[in-house]
C-alpha cells in the first residue's frame, strides 16, 4: 500500500486531505516521529542523519507539499523537505496553490498566497510542480492566521479556474497518470450568485430544467458544507449546528424516535444501550421518552479514531472488531435496544449484534434515530462504496441483522431536527 507524507502549514487542508488519502493509502504524521527536543539541540549534519533515519523508517514513497508562501518555512520543514527532495527513493509532488476562495458568512474571499523565497529555492530543486489557480475552501482565512495572506478582490466577470481538495486528492488516487489537478471554470460573479440562491434553489432549477445529474464543483462545495452528516455523526457534543447543541439536537432525534416503536417491542426492552460515541446522545433521549434505563455495555477504543472514512470493507471489518469491547455483566439474560446513529454499510451492527449475543444477549432490537439510508454518497463525503439497501430489502434487515426488529426514524424528523437546508440526498431519493 503507498504511503503518503503530507507537509503544509495549512492545518484545516491537511486535515481534509489526510481525511481521504486514508481511505485508501498508508498517511504519515512526520511530526509524530520526530523527537523535537533532541532535534533542536543537535548539529546541522546530525540533523541529516536523523531526519535521514525518521524518512527511511516512514517508508514514505510519495511526498505531497502545499507550501505556505506567505510566511518564512520553519527549519524543521525546510530541512525535511531539502532531504525529501534529494532522496531517490521518494517521489515529491508541490500543489502550488496561487490563490484560496473562502466562504464566510455566505460571502466570497480571495485570498492570495504571497511569494516567498525560502520556497521558491526548494521548488526548483522539485520537477513535479503543479498548479493550482483557485483552491476552495470554507473559512480558509480563520485557519492560517499565521500566514500573510491578503484579500484581493479581481474583476468578478473573469473565468477563474477553481479546484477542490478532493481534486488534490483525486490526482493521487490517479497515480500520476493526470498532468494537472482537474478544475472547473468560473467568475467570482457566478460563486457569488450560487451561494446567494444556496444549493437547494440550485437543486430545484436543475429539477426543472432536467439536468438533476449533472454536479459541478460548487453544488459538491455546498453539499458537503451542508452535509446532515455534520450533525449526525461528525460533530462534536458541544459544538453547535443552526444554533443548537448538537448534544441537544441527538437528544431530540432519540425522542422522536420512539414514537416508531410499537407497544410491544417498548415493552420487551430491558436497556438501551449505544453505540459509542456518537449514538449515546441519541439513546438518552430514546431512554428517557421510553422510561427505559440507559446502559453504556459497549465500550470503544478511542484511540483507534473512526471507522467511517475506511474504504476497504474487509479492513473496516476488521478495525470495528478490534475498537469495540461488549461488556457482558450488562448485557447477559438481557432484551436490549441498541441505537446507532444511522446503516450505511452494515458493517458496524454485524459486529455490533455478534458481540451482544456472544454476551448473552437474549433480544435484540435496532433503533435508529435517521432514515434509511438509500444510496451511496455522491459528494465525496464517505468514500465510495455500496449502501447496505443496494442488495438488501428494507424488509429483510431483521433477517439479514439476525435480530427481533429494525426500527427507523423519518426523513421529515431529521430535517425538522437539523433543519431543512441540509443535504439529505443519500437518505432522500428526492435530493
């Protein structure tokens, strides 16, 4: 598997690109493996070696830069990059970003990534420069107060050239066989109006005009900005969304999931137990409508991060056995209710289920605070792969969970929960 060094200054970038190349390909943290107090007090050619021995353990075999131009490279970078760039074993890419789009507060920024000369010298010792007119990003400008970056506005009726991260990303998926990162042409009038009507009006000319098909980068832009999945899965406790506590919006969805259940399946349930992390919000509020105790009997090792982003089923498979531990004192002789935040793959209640009955579990019942889930994300969101309803009937989940009931929550609760100006379209046929 190829393994990926990404250097940039640009945090909120790096986090994205690091984010997908991981579905894919081995990423390497440098800075993780480099012990900077040692690294500070030693000579300049004891710095070589060392930096010598931390690149030939990574095994990196390509090297990604996205230079900072506006500020002075620190020597750290500056070294690891002098000795990347003349190490054989390791090819070097530079994504020479000329300028940023940022979105703040629906308003169009551009800001111009300043010359440096520090840069510059270790350009030209890189063959492999590509360009970049126009990278897109939201709040770009609050990630890098530290680099000089200035607002420029230009004639807003010429075509620009405009990329996204993921088009960085998709040149390497490509294995070089692009010779420029791929991009899509527009005037900053145009960026403007799109973010003035928003994606759902957007949405509804291409309805009319039957072009629904066809996305171009801003629609991909605003979606995933705008993607449910922020709320429901991505999103922090205490972070905010329209306003309100996400803790407090799951909480919502886990009430008025219970209305779904049938008197009956309220009845034979003893516990209510989440999947960690995200899904405890959702099940205490579920509880608390139901008058049902809530049980923390799974618990998960934080350290291993999140299964979502893994592409590879067999890997994710196996990475979810390994990350979450049932406690069987909890669980054992006992009918539960375990609450996730949503079915995409499946992947994660098959081990989920497993785990519960190897336990003792006596029943088991599904609850869902979300929709089905009815297609595979088209905005580069999660990777891309088949959605568990692609060759399983809604109806034979029970069967195919080998559990006592599956019960879903409705799109018009999300939306009601999150608000309406979302993207829903991977649990909405309509979106």
């Amino acid at each position: 598997m190829k393994r990926i060094l990404i250097i940039t200054p640009f945090s909120k970038l790096k986090k994205r690109l690091n984010q997908i190349i991981k579905r894919r390909y081995i990423t390497i943290d440098y800075l993780n493996n480099i012990d900077l107090e040692k690294f500070n007090y030693i000579s300049k050619d004891d710095k070589l070696i060392y930096l010598n021995k931390i690149i030939a353990k990574s095994k990196a075999d390509l090297l990604i830069w996205l230079p900072a131009n506006g500020s002075k490279t620190n020597f750290l970078t500056r070294d690891l990059l002098s000795y990347c760039l003349e190490y054989t074993n390791i090819r070097c890419v530079v994504f020479d970003i000329k300028h940023f789009i940022s979105i703040e507060k629906d308003k169009v920024l551009v800001l111009k990534n300043e010359k440096s000369r520090d840069d510059d010298l270790l350009k030209e010792k890189c063959n492999n420069i590509l360009n970049i007119q126009y990278l897109m990003d939201s709040d770009i400008s609050n990630s890098y107060s530290e680099v000089s970056l200035k607002s420029q506005i230009s004639d807003y009726d010429i075509q620009i050239s405009v990329s996204l991260i993921d088009d960085i990303a998709e040149y390497i998926f490509c294995d070089e066989s692009n010779i420029e990162v791929p991009f899509q042409s527009y005037t900053l009038r145009q960026i403007d109006q799109f973010l003035d009507k928003g994606f759902i009006s957007i949405l509804s000319e291409r309805k009319a005009n039957g072009v629904l098909e066809k996305h171009d980068r801003l629609e991909i832009f605003m979606r995933q900005n705008a993607c449910c999945l922020q709320p429901v899965y991505k999103l922090k406790a205490r972070e905010r969304w329209g306003g309100k506590e996400i803790s407090s919006i799951r909480i919502e969805m886990g009430v008025k999931l219970s209305k779904y259940l049938s008197s009956s399946s309220v009845n034979e349930l003893d516990i209510v137990v989440p999947v960690p992390e995200t899904a405890k919000y959702y099940a205490k509020g579920l509880a608390r409508a139901l008058g049902k105790p809530y049980v923390e009997a799974i618990i998960a090792n934080k350290s291993m991060g999140r299964s979502l982003q893994i592409e590879n089923p067999d890997q994710r498979n196996i990475f979810i056995r390994k990350k979450l531990t049932v406690l069987e004192e909890l669980v054992k002789n006992k009918n539960v209710g375990i609450v996730d935040e949503a079915v995409f793959t499946g992947a994660t209640l098959r081990v989920v289920v497993d785990k519960l009955k190897d336990a003792g579990a006596k029943r088991i019942h599904i609850l869902l605070p979300t929709p089905p889930n009815l297609r595979a994300c088209e905005y580069n969101v999660l990777p891309k792969r088949n959605v568990l309803l692609d060759y399983v009937r809604r109806d034979d989940l029970k069967d195919y969970f080998d559990v006592d009931d599956v019960t879903f929550s409705s799109i018009d609760d999300l939306t009601e929960s999150i608000g309406s100006e979302v993207c829903v379209a991977c649990f909405d046929h309509h979106s």
